[in-house]
C-alpha cells in the first residue's frame, strides 16, 4: 500500500509518499517560516496564497523522490482539520483533484492523529499507550487502548504550549517560532529565575500555561521599571523547568494511572531537548517505554499523515469526496468516522 499524503493545516507545505504506513518513500516540506517571520507570526491569507503557489510542485517533488508514479499510488491522503481554513482547503483540493482525476481511494486525517502516528514511522506503537500531544495549537494527554481509538484525559484550559513558548520568545525579542530560541537559551543558562507551576486540581489532566506567560511577562516588566535586564536565558530557563515539570509529571501519571505499555510523545513541541531529556530520564526511571520521533517528524509534515491515513486503509474505511475542511475537527468523532 502506497498513500502520498498532502499535509497544509498551518504554514508549512508538505507532501509524502509512505508504504505500508511505516516506510517513508518521500517526505518533502517546504516552510513559509521565512514569509512569517517579518509579521511575528503566520498570517492566515498569506500562508493559503503559499500554499496555492507551492502545492503542486511539492506533489511532484515528493512523487520524484519517492521514486514512484501516479498509477503506483493505492490511495490520497490530507489534512482534513484541524488547522486555518484557508490553509486546509488548499491540500484539500489539490488531494481531491488528484484522486477524482486518477480513481484513488481518498482519505481525510485528523492532523494531532498525524502527530501521533508519525511515532510509527520510527518505531513501533505498543497499546494501551499514552499519547502526550504538545504542539503549537494543542496540549493534551490521550489514552489510546488500540490502534485508532483515542480518548483525551486532559487538555490546556488556555494557552496551547508551543504558543506559550512563542510568546515568551516574543517577549524576550527572540526570532519566530520562537520555540527553538527558548530551549536553546534554557540550555545554555548559568541561572534560572523561578517561575510558578499550574498544577490544577490533584487528580486533574488539564494545562494552563497562561499564569506562566503572565508571570514571565510580569518579571520583564518590573525588571524594566527598575531599569534593570534580566538575563534572558535565566528567564528561558525558568519558563521551560516550569513547562517540563507539570508536563512530565502529568505525563507519567498517567501511564501509571492507566497501566499504558507505553509513553508517546507528538507535536512540534516534542523537539524541545529539554523535554526529551527530561521525558527520557524520568521514563528510565520508571521503567516505562518512551517513543519521540526524531526531529523532522516533530512539526508539521505529510508523512505522519499518511501515517494516520494507513489506519482508515486497514479497514477500507475511506472518505467521500464532499468531505470539508473543518478547523474544529474532534479527535473522536474522526476516528468514528
Ligand atoms: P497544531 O499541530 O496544534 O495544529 P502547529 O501545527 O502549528 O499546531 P506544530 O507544527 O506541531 O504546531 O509545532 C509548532 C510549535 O512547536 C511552535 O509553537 C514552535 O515554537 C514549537 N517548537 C518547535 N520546536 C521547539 C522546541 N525545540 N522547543 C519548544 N517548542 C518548539
Ligand atoms: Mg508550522
Ligand atoms: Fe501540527
């Protein structure tokens, strides 16, 4: 089974060709980072416009490097949500054409089932596992008893992590996506100035990364007043001890709570080193096994994708052609589809 996937739910452009749901073929991504990164952020009408200028070569390109013609294909594969609507429509279309035009199968996927899955690419998935989504819009901890069933335990109640970290680069005069900056910063910090740690109610899953954004807002401002500057990578270093805590504590917890085989990491976020190390250590310890993709499987790509596509192939459980992209795509209802 050959799926090329096409990946455009925010502002990257990213077409696949993956076997099997495992075996990457071709996985070409183009970033509009560099677009983006004068305005501070991805500006929706921008980043279709890229997508419509861009799409069709990065479908040729992932075909070429894969090796592999339209008539190989078994199915087409996109991004059905969440993610901004104008972006969505893009892959949306192009996958549409493409399967119309050739007869292929075609199947619409979930984006954080992407996230998830792209830990197949690298590894195997052992159920009942915990998945633990840490991205630039989502922060969330699923239980998943089997292949394809999702249940959320918890999830942000504000701020999504990834756009914690942006705002805190943001504040700390750091590129865009900020995220990079900050982990790289806490990395090389002789210091840390302490920040508070939203842990909610004992038995809770749920995040709140606001306060922390608050408070790290807070601590350039008076530091200002007082015609001071703090270090900004005692300040970096204090924003993720504070992420990485509550996440690998929340994380564990629910492993043991509910007995998982396994520990899997997905979305942008999960590139953090301070994450994987401190995901690492902790596991370790625990004797529990951990999955994270490498890098390049981390943020926004179309082989994890294809990935998750694979799951609705095995049960020929494919998608009719009057599907609609839909930002506000649930989990659960996708895979119930
Ligand atoms: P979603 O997947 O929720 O729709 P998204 O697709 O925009 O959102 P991803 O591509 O999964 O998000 O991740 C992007 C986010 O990851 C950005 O907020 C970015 O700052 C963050 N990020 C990337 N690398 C790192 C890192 N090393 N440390 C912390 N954050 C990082
Ligand atoms: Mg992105
Ligand atoms: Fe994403």
């Amino acid at each position: 089974c050959r799926i090329l996937a096409l990946e455009t739910s925010c502002d990257e452009t990213s077409a696949a060709v993956v076997e099997d749901g495992r075996r990457i073929l071709s996985n070409v991504v183009s970033s509009q980072m560099d677009t983006h990164k004068r305005f501070g952020g991805v500006v929706p009408e921008v980043a279709s416009r890229k997508h419509v200028e861009t799409i069709t070569r990065i479908m040729e390109a992932s075909l070429e490097e894969a090796g592999v013609q339209l008539k190989d294909l078994s199915a087409v594969a996109v991004t059905q949500g969440p993610g901004l609507v104008g972006s969505l429509l893009v892959g949306v279309v192009a996958a549409k054409a493409l399967a119309l035009s050739h007869g292929l199968p075609f199947i619409g996927v979930h984006h954080i089932a992407g996230h998830i899955y792209a830990n197949r690419l690298s590894g195997e998935l052992h159920f009942p596992l915990i998945a633990l989504v840490v991205s630039g819009g989502h922060t969330e901890i699923i239980h998943m008893e089997a292949d394809g069933s999702f249940r959320r335990l918890g999830q942000t109640r504000d701020d999504a992590v990834g756009e914690a970290y942006d705002k805190v680069a943001r504040a700390l005069s750091l590129p865009y996506p900020g995220g990079p900056h900050v982990d790289r910063l806490a990395l090389e910090a002789d210091g840390e100035i302490p920040m508070p740690r939203a842990w909610l109610e004992p038995d809770s899953y749920d995040f709140s990364f606001s306060g922390l954004k608050s408070a790290v807002l807070n601590a350039l401002n008076q530091a200002a007043m007082r015609k001071e500057t703090l270090d900004p990578a005692h300040v970096a270093k204090g924003f993720q001890q504070s992420v990485i805590d509550v996440l690998t504590v929340k994380a564990l917890r629910a492993v043991k709570e509910t007995g998982a085989e396994q520990l899997v990491v997905a979305g942008g976020v999960a590139a953090n080193r301070g994450l994987r190390t401190s995901l690492e250590e902790a596991c370790s310890r625990e004797g529990i096994r951990l999955a994270i993709p490498p890098l390049a499987l981390c943020t926004d790509n179309a082989a994890m994708i294809a990935a998750a596509a694979y799951l609705k192939w095995e049960r020929k459980s494919f998608t009719a052609l009057d599907m609609k992209a839909d930002p506000m795509l649930s989990l659960e209802d996708w895979a119930k589809a």
